[in-house]
C-alpha cells in the first residue's frame, strides 16, 4: 500500500502556476495582523482560508471565509480560522488571496487509470460537483484540438461554451491551455496521484483556479500504463493465416454430431470453404461421408496454414509442434481447460503460448468459438450461424455476443467480412485484431464487445489506429458495476471505471452502444450509408403523424432541421398538388402519382443544402396488398392487378432511396414498423431496402440515433 501526502493549497497552486494555470493573486500569514498586511497589498475584497498540508476539503469544515471587504473583517476571519485548526491539518497558516467572482465554476483534474495510465478531467464544479457528476476524462498526452474539444462532452457545455447570464463564453483556447499544462505536469511528475482544481471559476471568460490540491505518492505510481512491444511484422500479414488461409486442418473430428469437431468440420463444408480442408480423427473414422487423417504429420507440406483445434488440452502442445513442422502459421483453439479453470489452467495456457511463439505461430483463444472470412467462405467455429458476405468485421471477448452480430447480419441482410471469439486471449487480444482491421480491405467498420480493458495502452493505441481510418462500434458489458476510485480529490471520486472509459472512447472518436441491437445496426449503417458532409436534414414522409416525431427526435440528436430552401419547394410544387406540406418534415399528403417519390427523393438528395435524408413510410402499399392477395377474395376483382402494382411501387421507392444516396453521397435512412410488423407474407418496402443493400430501421428514432453517430465520427474524422 502506497503511503500519501496532500500538498498545501499555496504549494498545490505553485506547483499548477508553473505549467501555465492561472491563479489568483495570494500570500500566506501566520497571524491576523500578518494577514491584513498580506489584504492590504493584494486590495480587497479578498478571501481568507485555513491552509495546511492536512487539510483536503475547506468547506465542509467552514474553513473559508470570502467578501472580506476590509481591514477589520480580515483579522477576525483571520482568528477565527486560526481557532479552528486541529493536530491534524499539520503546521497551518491563513492564506489571503484576491477575490475572484465568476457565476460558473468548473472543475479540472487529474487521476491515474489502473488501465489507461494517466487521464485528464473536467466537469462542472463548486460544492455540488458529485451531486452533479456532470463531467469527462480524457487519456494524456492531451492533443491541442482535444483539449480544444473535451468541454463539448460536459451535458451541460453549453453554459460554458456559450454566454451565460451576461457573461461571455468561455475563451477556448485558455481553458485548452489549463487541460494542456495538467497533461504536462502529469508526465513531468510521476509522483503525483491526482490533481483537483475546484473551483475552476470562469472570470470573464478566462479560468482561474480558485482552489488545488495535490495528491502525491511516496514512489512512482503502479498505474502508468506502457504500450506493450508488438511483433515487428506488420499485423495484417501475421494474422492473414487466420483469416485468409490456404487450408485449414481440424484436429479432435469427431463422428458424433454434437462434438464441437464435428460441428466446426461440418460448418465448414456446410457453407463451402474454398481452400484445402483436412479432418484429423485418430482413429481414422469416416465423417460426413468423407475419411480422415489419423495424424497432422499426413497433412502435405504447405497445404495449409490454419489449424482448428478440438483436441483435449494436454495434447495440444504438441499439435503445435506437428502442425508448424507442416506449415501452418496460426491456430485457433477452441478447447478449454485453461486459464479460466485456475492456476494448473494458467501454467497449461502459458506453456501453449510460448511454443507458438518459438515456432512462429499465432494462437487465437482458448476456450474460443470460432473465427469467421465471409471472403473465403470460412466458417471454422463451433455455432452457427454464418452470415451474408458485407464489409462489417467483428471481435468480441464473448463467443456469444459474436453469435448476436452473426444472427442481426443474417435478419437484416447486412453483411459480415470476419468475425472473431477471442476466448481467453491468450496471445492474440483485441488490439491485435483492430489493428488487422485498421488495415484489412475488407473491412469498412469494426464492431466489437468488451468486458475487461486488460492492456489499457495497448487497446487505446489500436483503437485510435482504427478510428482514424474506419469507424469502430463497441459495446461494453460491466459498466454498472465498476465503482469509482478511492480519493481525497473530488476529480478522484469522480472517476469511475466507465466514466473514464466513456471519455476515452469520446476521445478516440469510438461509437460505444448501449444494445447489442443498437450497436449492430450502428455497424450496419457506416458500411451501408455514405458519410454526411453535416447535419443539415431533411424528413421526407407519406404520413404527417411521423414526421413530427421524426422532427423532435431530430432535434434531440442535434440534427439540424433545417428549413426547406424555397428552389426546392418550388421544384416539388411542379409534381405535387399545393396541398403538400411545404415544409421540412416534406409530407406529400396523398398527392404522389407513379412517379413521384422517386423524383422528389432525387431533387432533395440532389440539393447542395442538404447533408442528409430520413424517409419513413415504405411499405404502406405492399401491406395493403399483402391483405388482398390473403384474403379469400384474391386474385378477383381486379386485385390480382392492384396487388401487383403496389408491391412493384415500393420496390421502385427502395431502389429510388438507394439511388439517390450512392449517386450523391449522402445518406438516406428508410425506417418502416413493417419491417418486423408484416413478416408473415413478406412486405415488399423493406425488403426492396434490404435488396439494395442498405438497412431498413424499424423506427424513424433508431434511423435518427444512427444519423446521429454518423454526423459524430464524420465530425471526428474532420478534427483529426
């Protein structure tokens, strides 16, 4: 255990001073009289306050006095505070110190991450400050444009960023410059444990730290977390094997159904793998029709460069062995057995790993479930399902999350590139594979699940490598549990496990999720739509009930509804009767004719004004039409006709928005309840949707939530 020591509030803002924090002016006094000498020079009105090494938090003792306004008022404060010192705030002094008035206080800090290392912190400050918990970190080194950025992330940025009860908005480029001298003072001095200044009071519109204080540690802290050394070999040629190889052997084949061998054996056959596949059963039993080898060594040289690995653990080292003397590069390993079950398992996993380090392989798992190419058709895991092909790459820390990716890709018809469970992550962690991702062609945007960070430094150095360059989506299990850390600062007991997290992904420009569905169908949307250039939006919708919801769950996303430009209400009021909305959301009120939505589609998404297009309502026509060809009156009555008709409509309305989005590149967001609602015969709205391509929201709301997160990441993409 690390023994502390608080540094006075007079050293704490000599110490902050000399990185470029701006405090008042102040002076210590040892006695009243000392005390109205010290007021006089700095002029009133001043402050008064106990200080003392022991002393953390003033107010709750009533240390403080303030508005003194005079000689007089000065040494009884002075007394009194003098009066209620205790043994245990150590030598103590009054310290005098200019009055600094501000309606808005924030609060700034610093705290070391047992995960991430040293992270940056500010939130809103004052006496309420937990009470608030309205606040956001940052991993250091602060870049300038972050530091520029972080107050944005505050729910409440706007009474900072912006003017507030006559008073100007904060200057940026100072409050910038306090959160850059924290992210130098932390590395300049390893020493210090957290750094708490509150209140951080807005003077006018620059900050002035008030108040500080200044955690140190008696040795240099355990939670400075360094990168670890990667391979020197880049990461897509070393996990290429994995993911694109020539051949494949499965070890442990099995004969029986429900053995995860035969399972992995039979997933690949099922669904076509197009390399070299090789079955090892040691007593050479036929499988699927097909015989098997009894030993790797029967495997030709070179034929392949993946082994699947069902064999009981005790044998698998050796499996190694034999399968680079082969050729083969990397292995997955579904068995168990390893570290979760213990120490014994630990010493098994250590061992497996440091052979397929001296041979030169790369282990994905143990106690894995599978590890999916939609581009070579390989579907070399122990479930199903196997998705369509597409661009969305996955890892995930749990097999069974991996699994719910797979079955949205299979239900929303948006495709999957790879897909992996990195099991017990043993040599190959999640960085390992957003790196490969970063980098993979294949790839458009990475979708991943995460329970333990593990390797802080290394997960943030992978993960901003990805999201300079593919958007990543990550859900994250645990965070309600995590508690927060143990403090005498107020920045301390604001930093839970999540918070930091939630500023770190904010950091890196990650789009973390709340719901499996929320994150596949945010994974779905940046491989399918086109980065907006804005949030300039536009509703466009057959009924005018939704669109009002659409434009106030618009508004709550921060989507600029803008006004309809007045050439454009012009062009739309040449193909529709004047009984139309004229406005944004555009409703047509029934007055479309063949044509319509596909030509008003192409003149609002051709428009320079706008940046982005929701359209609700497909697959009105195709439920009617679902109802007439069920009914006993089919295909009579001209039915058989109208039936035909409007089916074809909606399919013409799915392939207009598709058009329309590619052609101008700019997203279009179809939502229709029918895309759940009319499953029984098949609507013919969202499915044209999903035969395009693109995905059909099953509410105007989760098409806005994504739009939302494609405005964030295009606007991180831009700072960066």
């Amino acid at each position: 255990m690390r023994s502390t020591r608080t540094l006075s509030e007079f050293l704490s803002k000599e110490l902050i001073a000399e990185y470029g924090v701006a405090v008042p002016k102040e002076s210590l006094a040892s006695t009243p009289v000392e005390a109205v000498e010290e007021a006089n020079k700095i002029g009133y009105p001043v402050v008064l306050k106990l200080c003392g090494e022991g002393i953390a938090h003033k107010t709750e003792r009533s240390l403080v006095r303030l508005h003194l306004k005079g000689p007089e008022e000065v040494q009884v404060a002075a007394r009194d505070l003098l009066s209620k010192a205790t043994k245990d705030d150590g030598d103590v002094s009054v310290l005098v110190a200019q009055m600094v008035e501000g309606r808005r206080e924030l609060i700034a800090g610093i705290v070391r991450d047992p995960n991430f290392g040293p992270c940056v912190m500010l939130g809103l400050g004052g006496i309420l400050t937990e009470a608030i918990g309205d606040a956001v970190f940052a991993r250091l080194p602060l870049k300038k444009t972050q530091a520029l950025t972080l107050v944005d992330g505050l729910k409440a940025s706007h009474i900072v960023t912006s003017s507030f009860r006559g008073e100007p908005a904060v200057d940026r480029t100072a409050l910038a410059n306090v959160l850059l001298g924290l992210s130098r003072l932390a590395f300049d001095h390893p020493e210090i444990i957290s750094v708490d200044l509150n209140p951080l009071i807005i003077n006018g519109d620059q900050p002035i730290a008030v108040d500080a204080l200044v955690e140190q540690g008696d040795t240099e802290p355990d939670n400075d977390v360094e990168v670890n050394e990667r391979p020197d070999s880049k990461t897509v040629d070393r996990l290429r094997p994995l993911f694109h190889p020539r051949g494949i052997i499965v070890a442990g084949v099995s004969s029986h159904p429900g053995k995860f061998g035969f399972v992995a054996y039979h997933n690949l056959r099922r669904f076509g793998y197009s390399g070299n596949l090789y079955a090892i059963n040691r007593d050479g039993a036929e499988v699927l029709g097909t015989p098997t080898l009894t030993s790797v060594s029967q495997v030709p040289s070179g034929a392949a460069d993946l082994i699947f690995v069902c064999t009981p653990n005790e044998s698998n080292v050796e499996l190694l062995r034999a399968s680079a003397a082969r050729g083969v590069k990397a292995a997955f390993v579904a068995s168990g057995g390893y570290a979760e079950t213990g120490l014994e398992g630990r010493r098994r996993q250590d061992e497996l790993v440091k052979t397929a380090e001296g041979l030169g392989m790369v282990v994905a798992g143990p106690n894995g479930q599978g590890v999916i190419s939609t581009p070579v058709t390989m579907c070399a895991q122990i479930v199903a399902p196997y998705p369509p092909e597409g661009s969305i790459s996955v890892a995930s820390q749990s097999g069974n999350l991996v699994s719910s990716y797979l079955n949205y890709s299979v239900s929303t018809g948006v495709g999957v590139s790879k897909a992996i469970a990195a099991g017990n992550s043993a040599q190959l962690a999640l960085p390992d594979y957003l790196e490969y991702f970063a980098d993979d062609p294949e790839t458009s945007v990475g979708l991943t699940y995460l329970e333990g960070v593990g390797d802080g430094a290394s997960l943030f150095k992978a993960a901003e490598r990805m999201t300079s360059k593919k958007p990543l989506v990550l859900l994250k299990g645990g965070a309600e549990a995590a508690g927060a850390r143990a403090a005498a600062s107020h920045t301390g007991s604001l930093a839970s496990d999540d918070r930091i997290f939630d500023g770190i992904c904010r950091q890196l420009g990650i789009v973390r999720a709340q719901t499996v569905e929320f994150a596949f169908e945010y994974a779905a949307t940046f491989a399918t739509q086109p980065l907006p250039k804005g949030r300039r939006t536009v509703i466009f919708t057959t009924a005018g009930g939704w669109g009002v919801l659409a434009a106030d769950a618009c508004t709550r996303a921060n989507l600029d509804l803008i006004q309809l430009p007045q050439d454009l209400k012009t062009d739309i009021s040449k193909l529709v009767p004047p009984r139309w909305s004229q406005a944004n959301p555009i409703d047509l009120a029934g007055g479309e004719t063949r044509d319509t939505i596909s030509e008003v589609m192409d003149l609002v998404c051709g428009h320079p004004g706008i940046d982005a297009v929701i359209y609700l309502g497909i697959g009105i026509q195709s439920g009617q039409a679902n109802a007439f060809s069920s009914g006993e009156f089919f295909p009579e009555y001209g039915l058989d006709r109208i039936v035909e008709f409007h089916t074809r409509q909606d399919r013409r309305y799915a392939e207009a928005a598709s058009d329309a989005a590619k052609r101008y590149q700019k997203p279009v967001l179809t939502a229709s309840e029918l895309v759940h609602t009319d499953r029984e015969y098949g609507n013919a709205g969202p499915k044209g949707v999903r035969d395009t391509g693109f995905l059909c929201y099953s509410s105007a709301h989760r098409a806005i939530d994504c739009l939302r997160v494609l405005c964030e990441y295009a606007e991180y993409r831009d700072k960066i």
